[in-house]
C-alpha cells in the first residue's frame, strides 16, 4: 500500500467517523436531521457552503472544461455561480432564513398551495439532482482511477458507499462537519497547485500567453454559439437563489444575518479557488498536455507530472472531498425531496419520528445506489452535463420563488403556471436538435416570467393574511 | 402603492450594476480585443468574479455597521 492509499483510506475512514459520532445527535429529530438544529455559525457556515458548491465538477470538471472549450466559456460559467452569491444574499436569505422550514419546497407548497407544486418540484428536484450526483461520480471515478490505479467502477462503487453511510446517518450535522474539512481540503490542493506553478513557471498572463501560443482557442470566444456563453451564465446566477443543497444551508444558519453574511464569505472563498484553477493550473495543462482525449483529466495529469506521491495522495482526497461535500450536500437535499417534501405528511402520520427518520435513511440509499449505477456509464465533460440538469431547476422555481418573495401580486395560478411553463419550455428547447448547449435557459426563463405575470394578473388576488405573511418575512 | 416589497436602495443599486456589467461585457465588442492571450470577455468574467462578491461583502459589513451604531 502506497502513501497515496493510505492518506485516502484515512480520509474515507474519517468521514464515517464523523457520521456515527453525528448520528448520535441527529436521529433523534426532523430539525436536528434536516438543519442541524439552525445553529450553524457564519464561518463554519460559510466554508460548509462553499464546498457544497465547489463540487468535482469545481475541480476536475472546471479545468476540463477551460481545456475543452476555452478559458472565456468557463469563466462564464463560473461567474455566473459567484453572481448568483450575491443574487442570493439579497434575494432570499433573509425572508427564507425568517420562513424557518426545511425546504425550497415548503416554501412554494406554502406560497403556492396546491398539489401540482407539492409534487412538482420535488420530482424536478430528484431528476435534476440525479443527474448532478452521477457527474460527481464520475469525478471520484476517474480520479481514484488515474492516481490510485482502482478501477473506475471499483472507485466509483467505494465512493459512493462511503459518503452514503455518513449522509444517511449523520444528515446536516455530518454533513457539516465533512464539508468543513473537505473545504479547506480542497482550497489547500487547488491553492497550493496554483501557487507552486506561478512561482516555478510565471504568472497567469505569463501561462495564459504561453498556451495561447500553441493553442489560440484556449483564450477566444469561438467554440461555442454566443447563446451558450450567455446561457451557461444565467444558469447558474438564477441557479444559487433555488439550487436545495445551497437553500438548506440557509435554513441552517443561526438567524437572517448569518445566513447572509455566510453566502457573501462563500462566494468570496470560491472564487479565489475556481480563479486559481482556470487562469494557472488550465494554461500549464494546456502546453505541457496539449493532445488529451478526455479534457476532464488535465488536473491530475498535472499533479501526476508535477508533484510528488505525498501531494498526489492528497490530490485524491481533495478531489474526493470535493465530489463528497457537493454529493452528501445533494444526496440530503434528495432524499428531503423525497421523505420530507413527497412523503412527509405520510410518514409524519403513520410513523413514529424514529421509523421516519429510518425510511429516509432508505431512501438516500436508494438514490444513492441508482446515481451509481448511472454512473457506471459516465457523460463526457460532466460540468456542461450537470449545468443543462441545473437549468432545468433554475428555469422551473427561479421566477415562482423570487415572485413569490418579492411581488405581492405572485398568486397561486401565477405561480403554477411560471413553475410548469418554466420546465416545460425548458426541456423542449433543450431537447430540440440544433439547439446550442445550456442555451435554453434564455427561452424558459423569459417564459416563466410572462406566465407569472398573465396569470398572476388574471387569476384570483392573494388573500390578505398571504401578503401579510410575506411582508413579516421582509421585515422581521 | 407599490405591489414589490420594498428592498434596501444599497441592493438595488448593487443588482442593476451587476446586471449593466454583465450586458456589457457580453457585447461582441469584448470577444475580439485580446490580452495576453485571452479575450477581453475572459477578463471581464474574471474581474467580475473577484469584484461582485468584494463589493457585495463591503456592502453588508457597512450597513450592518451602521446599525450597530
């Protein structure tokens, strides 16, 4: 057994650790399970966010997409998320930290009261997440893979049964702690790799020169359709106001000001990380790999060439970290989709609280154990992969969530009609041959916005206890 | 009346400059200029990614200061 096993073996073992020493706490109650009792402070908060966000697709699908498809594309991309940071911070932490639930969907089911919304966005969430979950696998996969030497399959199957077991039993508090861990795990690794490169090879514009000497298309605005930069863009700036495992967090915060505060630190942290990737570790992968088949292997083809075995093993575990945090993150927001949002009523009246708190210990393993199976046959350049999956979320519950807090004419027809027409349009320009990719966010957006105003100003006007109950969540 | 809920001047303004920035950096004006190598679009992206979460920060700690005084 290498360093490298041993450091990752360590690391795996630790996090189990830190699910049974949570699992203590937390199966005793629907709050303690789902947000960690709301008492998570800013800092820990914060870094919790950030590695939820900071996903493999941060680390191994961020470089692999600058490679493949251009610095410019992927800075696109990625401002988007650290946009939707702030869009976040002032759109909905406060009124959704003030709402005090679990969910994104108890939010709309309670803004919105009807079944279609009850069931509707959970399922959206499910499918979206399902997908965002495989793309993460393939990460673990491919990473254990080129640096450990374990079968793909094998790496993927031992991933997935470690984070399953900490999420299942541990829930918010496990999950905490990991991504805390995990976080600085990782911002050390990508950091530490940048840094060591800019001092022994030059600066970004030094390396960005370099690359685009022998590969010009690593810095133009060329591969793509105008509407795939813009779309990719606004994918994920409406993304972080609605995505469940960032919403969560917010409902874990100990009052409206942390919450806030913790999304602004986040976002901060994140985008020195991603910046360090794409403007140093892709330039240098670009001129010394120029030829690679699978763009999403440049960062370990860096660190194979680069580092020694000590720095390799913990490459592995911060890319492990990295797939772990988003994926326990997304996981738990599954799994409440499903126990909680589609089931909860159910389970709460036929079921003692500890039978429910062991059937949505089943059903994250349930989901877990499709995702990898999925995973078995992995998409190529998995960032492009989830962000289509993320859209079909921003496109649905964007306009009827920020309506619903904001406008006081959002009433209930206008809400259903801008959640199924969001999706609705959505999936069908998606699939549409010749669309240009994650472009079909600009057409179901718009969309969603116009079906919210038409039926909000024909349908029946909200109650007056409704508006009341929206502006205390302003004001309080 | 106003049938938005009313939201701080300070986050207004912070939203619409976020959104005029991005409009203008997507203009094909900004995908032809180049620097060391990268599209003007690429650094714009960039300085968007470092400025929009500073000023946001800045932004929250001024007024949460003002309110403790």
């Amino acid at each position: 057994m290498t360093i490298e096993h041993i450091l990752v073996l360590t690391y795996l073992v630790g996090c189990i650790g830190i699910g049974i020493l949570a699992s203590r706490k937390v199966l005793v109650s629907r709050e303690e399970y789902w947000v960690a009792g709301r008492r998570i402070g800013t800092f820990v908060n914060a870094m919790a966010i950030m590695a939820a966000l900071a996903s493999g697709g941060s680390i191994i699908g961020v470089m692999g997409l600058a490679y493949g498809r251009g610095i410019p594309y992927t800075l696109a991309l990625f401002a988007g998320a650290v946009v939707g940071f702030p869009l976040a911070s002032i759109l909905i932490a406060k009124p959704l930290r003030n709402f005090g639930k679990f969910t994104i969907t108890d939010f709309l089911a309670d803004r919105y009261p009807h079944p279609i919304v009850r069931y509707a966005v959970p399922s959206i969430i499910v499918v979206s997440f399902t997908v965002y979950i495989v793309a993460q696998m393939k990460a673990a996969g491919i990473t254990a893979n080129a640096l450990l030497g374990i079968p793909y399959n094998q790496a993927v199957t031992l991933a997935t049964v470690v984070f399953i077991v900490y999420v299942s039993i541990g829930g918010m508090v496990a999950i905490t702690w990991t991504d805390v861990v995990q976080g600085v795990l990782m911002l050390l690794v990508v950091l530490g790799t940048a840094v060591a490169l800019m001092f022994q090879f030059g600066t970004p514009t030094t390396l960005i020169g370099e690359a685009a000497r022998r590969a010009p298309e690593i810095g133009q605005v060329v591969h793509m359709p105008l509407a795939s930069y813009l779309g990719s863009f606004v994918i994920w700036a409406a993304a972080i106001s609605v995505i469940p495992h960032i919403v969560m967090r917010v409902f874990t915060a100990k009052d409206a000001r942390g919450a806030r505060l913790s999304l602004n630190v986040a976002m901060i942290i994140y985008s020195i990380m991603i910046l360090g990737a794409v403007l140093v570790i892709v330039p240098y992968g670009k001129t010394a790999f120029p030829d690679l088949t699978d763009a999403d292997q440049i960062f370990l083809r860096v660190i194979q060439r680069e580092f020694p075995p000590l720095i390799r093993g913990l490459a592995v575990a911060a890319v492990l970290a990295a797939v772990m945090s988003t994926t326990d993150a997304l996981l738990l927001a599954c799994s409440s989709a499903i126990s909680h949002d589609l089931l909860g009523h159910v389970i709460e009246k036929k079921f003692s609280p500890k039978t429910g708190s062991r059937i949505t210990v089943g059903m994250t393993w349930v989901i877990g154990l499709v995702a990898m199976i999925l995973a078995y046959s992995p998409p190529k350049l998995i960032t492009e992969f989830y962000s289509a999956a993320i859209g079909l979320l921003s496109a649905a519950l964007f306009v009827p969530t920020i309506a619903g807090i904001w406008w006081k004419k959002a009433n209930l027809s206008g809400g259903i009609a801008s959640l199924v027409i969001g999706a609705g349009v959505y999936l069908a320009v998606q699939f549409t041959p010749g669309t240009p990719p994650l472009s079909a966010i600009l057409f179901a957006l718009p969309a969603s916005a116009v079906a919210m105003a038409i039926f909000g100003a024909i349908g029946r006007p909200n109650a007056p206890e409704m508006v009341e109950k929206m502006a205390h969540l302003h004001s309080s | 009346m106003s049938h938005f809920f009313p939201m701080k001047r300070s986050d207004r303004g912070y939203l619409i400059s976020i959104l005029i920035f991005a409009f203008v950096a997507f203009l094909p004006w900004s995908h032809r200029i180049r620097f060391s190598g990268m599209a003007l679009f690429g650094w714009l992206m960039a300085a968007l990614m470092v400025f929009s979460p500073a000023i946001a920060l800045f932004q929250f700690l001024l007024s949460r200061n003002r309110k403790t005084k």
